[in-house]
C-alpha cells in the first residue's frame, strides 16, 4: 500500500478508510465480514502512517521498522 500511495495520491487510501468505516456500521454484517474489513483498515493506516514517515524524511526501512516496532508494542501490552 505504501507503493501505492506513493505512485497515487493518499487521498484514495483515506477515502477507502472512510468507506470501510461507515460499511462496519452496516447491518447484517458477519464477523468474519468485520474481521476483514477491521483488518484492512489496519493494513491501511498503517501504510498512511508509515507513507507520512518517509514524507516527514525517514528512510522507508527504518518508517516499516518503527511502524511494525509500535504495532508488536500494542500486541505486547
């Protein structure tokens, strides 16, 4: 997704970020259904957060690495 972005425009990952967060509401919907939904709108705002990174001057190495170091911290906690 990082490449994506980078190739594209942000701005189409926020706006699937929105729409996967107004379909969570959606009723009738399973819980696998939930699991992948919740699970894209991880995988996205990770790519977001780790895309602002090498914006904000980090190399892509070390903004995946820092990224994955948070996302293992939360899972730790």
């Amino acid at each position: 997704m990082v490449k994506f972005i980078e190739e594209n425009d942000e701005d189409y990952v926020n706006e699937t970020i929105e729409t996967l967060e107004y379909l969570i509401d959606a009723p009738g919907l399973k819980d696998e259904e939930l699991d992948v939904i919740g699970e894209l709108l991880s995988n996205f705002s990770g790519a977001v957060e780790v895309h602002q990174d090498i914006q904000s001057g980090k190399n892509q190495k070390d903004a995946l690495n820092d990224f994955m170091k948070r996302v293992t911290g939360s899972i730790d906690k």
